[in-house]
C-alpha cells in the first residue's frame, strides 16, 4: 500500500509530464473537427422531430452553446496533453450542473446534479470545462474580460484550496464531507446574502405537491399529466404499457428498504418530456405515481442514457448498461443521492436510469448575475466539485500536484478565456447556419 509520502511524490511528478501553467497554453489544433459535424454525429440515434428544439435552444446564447456542446468540449480536451490523475468524472461540470437538492435527511445541499456523462478521467477535464462556463457566463453578462477572467481563476482557486483542504483528512471524514446551504450564507458579503438565499428558497419550494399543480390536471375524477407540446405529450396505449412493463425492472435495481417505500405508490400516469438543452432529442418521461391518496405524489423521471462524450476519448465504461453508469458515477460523485436512482432496459434495447423529478432540487439564475455575486458562486461550484473528486481520485496527488501557489488557478483563467473566444466562434457557426436554413449534418 503505497503511503500519503508516495501519493504527494507522485502528484508533484506528474508536473514533469504536464505542468501547470501549460493548462492555459489552448489553441485549436489545424485538425479540429467541425464543430456542427460532430453535434451532427452526437444526434444520430435521437428523436429527428426535437433536433430543430435542440439546435433553437444551443442559438440561444455562447451559454446555452457551452451546455449542449459537451461532445465538442471532450474532443477540444482529449487533444492536449492530460495528467494520469484519475478521478470519476461529471464529465459535464459547467455552472448549471451545481445547484441544491434535499438529502435523504431532508438537509439542502450544495452539489454537482447532473452526471450524464460521468466517466473515469483525468480530474482537470472538469475543473477546465467549469472555468470556461464560468468565463463564458461573465460575459454573456456583458462582465469586462478582466472580470470573467478573475471568476474563472477563482474557481480554480476554490477547487485547488478546496483539494488541498480534503488531502490530510481521513478517509471517513472525506466521504462524509458535504457543502450544506445553511454554512454557505454567512461566507456571502451581507449585501449579497439575499440573492444568494433566493436559489435555496426556491428549492424548497420544488416539492411533488407543486409539480403536482404545476404538471397536472383532473379530468373525470382522474388525476393526470397535463400536456404542454411538444415540451410534454400523452403517450398512445402502447408506449403507456412499456412504461409500466419497464417499471418492473426499474424496481429491481433499488436497495430493499427503497422497493419497499416505492411498493406504496401506484402508477397513475406517464408523459413524455423535453429536458435541458444538449439534452433535447434523447427519450425522457415523466411517471406520476399515487402514495397514501391524491395528494400525496411522487414524480419520477425516466431518462435514456447514451454513451458518455468523454468515452471515445477515454478508456471504456466498466458499466455496460449507461443507465447503470450514470447512477453508478451520481452515487460516487454526490455527498447525498437521490433514494429512487435505479435503471432499466427499455423498448429497442435503449438505456434508462430514473430518479425523482422534483426532491426540493433548485439551479443558480447565472443570466444576470453582478460580477461579485458570479465570483461567489464560481468559487462554491470549485468547492463542491472538489469535494467530489476527492471521493474517488487521490486526494493527496492531485493537491500536491496544484500546490499552494497560483500557478494552476492563472493557467486554468487563461484557458477560460481562449475557451470562450472559440466557443463565441463556435456559437456563431450556429446560428449562422441555422439561420441559412441549415441544420448541423455529419
């Protein structure tokens, strides 16, 4: 077994393979490849009716661009040199992948939430995709380069004091450590406590009661899905009856106790859903299931599951089912999981995992955040992302390898900025494209 000397030794070697300040040394290489051609090639398996969505979603912004171009992202990453330093991987760690959610034990946490494409990898993956959401957000909200430079170095900073924080810890203390909104609030300057208390507040009001307003209706005395096309459409007979076939199955990769709570619902009504943006195409459904009486739902979320982006450039996923890699790398990656993550087998062979839709779940508004209050949420997300990394990755290499000057947090600043220049190009690219009546072809 090798000891905390060895592992702080192998950490400060691998400056030798990849130096720090080289993070920030990105320019795209004369081969890239197009980046439509390869939106094109990620949409070949999804529903061709949401592809125009998808893309109308992507034009919106250079944000909205960054969230759907993950695939783009991964491919800009493998191309540079990368450190052996091994962690499980969000794979997708921009700004709105953060937000809060309610644990078993009802505390709002502060965490990574979407893990798509979770896959083992080299740990500055996720910190360089977070720096670059967090440079590309300033400046959508027309923050001076000076200031979407400063926010992304300071989520660097944030993941690297964070890191550095979690290495002399024990190994208990580490998978227990979690970032819990009530300690996060007193950190804020005064004048920004309230902002930064709106995204909790809200939280806690996503409950199944209000999904249940919100989503549904009563017609004949029946409790049911209200539709919202294409955003959310009823299902023929047929599609209804796979849901509840599939819904067996489902069950069957829960723990006991959690079989046993869901054994007290019944399925009332499902609905296909339209979520997030590089999400749009995939299949996804909306279960609505009945406890003690009407008034006591619960909404799942069916999700298919594709391969990860990051796996052609990395080694293959252990997991041969991506449903049961998604809900493999949530539960590795989050301080607290969601008790009704599960996956399943659906119609055509397609991979699915399942969660709740609504557990007091909440995202940071980023669109108009003022540049001291994006600086604030910048450093949280390093925080948690951290702390996420430590829980599979060695802690003790990867602080030693970032020490404890600002070499790296400069680095990963630089790389933001280069990153959001060619993701504003990528973006125009786009809308230039759609806007000539071209859809992205591979």
């Amino acid at each position: 077994m090798t000891t905390p000397a060895d592992r702080a030794e192998r950490g400060r070697a691998a400056r030798k393979q990849v130096s720090r300040s080289s993070h920030g040394l990105w320019i795209p290489g004369a081969d890239r490849l197009d980046p439509l051609v390869v939106l094109a090639r990620q949409a070949t398996a999804r529903v061709p009716g949401l592809l125009p969505l998808r893309y109308e979603r992507m034009a919106a912004s250079p944000f909205a661009f960054l969230r759907g171009a993950a695939a783009v992202m991964a491919a800009d990453l493998a191309a540079q040199p990368r450190t052996e330093l091994t962690v499980q991987l969000c794979g997708d760690a921009h700004l709105l992948n953060f937000g809060v959610f309610a644990s078993p034990e009802r505390a709002l946490l502060f965490d990574i939430n979407d893990f798509d494409e979770t896959l083992p990898g080299p740990f500055e993956w996720d910190v360089k995709r977070l720096a670059a959401s967090v440079a590309v957000a300033a400046l959508d909200n027309g923050h001076s380069e000076h200031h979407a430079r400063r926010a992304a170095g300071a989520a660097a900073a944030s993941y690297r004091t964070s890191m550095r924080r979690l290495a002399p810890l024990g190994e208990l203390d580490v998978w227990y450590d979690r970032i819990d909104t009530a300690d996060i609030l007193p950190l804020v300057r005064a004048g920004q406590r309230e902002r930064m208390a709106a995204g909790p507040a809200r939280a806690r009001r996503r409950t199944g009661l209000h999904a249940l307003e919100r989503l549904t209706d009563t017609a004949r005395g029946q409790r049911r899905i209200t539709p919202d096309p294409p955003l959310l459409e009823p299902l023929g007979r047929i599609e209804h009856a796979a849901l509840r076939r599939i819904f067996i199955g489902y069950r069957s990769t829960l723990p006991e106790e959690r079989r046993l709570i869901l054994d007290r619902f019944r399925f009332v009504d499902a609905a296909r859903k339209v979520v997030g943006v590089g999400s749009v195409g995939t299949r996804c459904y909306l279960v609505l299931l009945e406890g003690r009486n009407a008034g006591d739902p619960l909404f799942l979320q069916i999700k298919e599951a594709e391969r990860s982006v990051l796996e052609p450039h990395l080694q293959q996923s252990v997991h041969a089912h991506q449903g049961h890699r998604v809900v493999s790398g949530q539960r590795v990656l989050q301080a607290a999981g969601d008790i009704f993550l599960g996956w399943v087998t659906g119609p055509e062979g397609r991979h699915f995992y399942w969660r709740q839709l609504r557990d007091m779940k909440g995202s940071a508004e980023v669109e108009d955040m003022a540049p001291s209050l994006l600086l604030a949420h910048a450093r949280l997300c390093g925080a948690a992302l951290a702390r996420a990394h430590a829980r599979s990755g060695d802690r003790i290499a990867i602080a030693h390898y970032l020490g404890g000057a600002d070499v790296f947090d400069r680095a990963l600043a630089e790389f933001a900025l280069r990153y959001a220049a060619r993701n504003a190009a990528d973006h125009a690219a786009l809308t230039e494209a759609l806007a000539a009546g071209r859809m992205p072809t591979g």
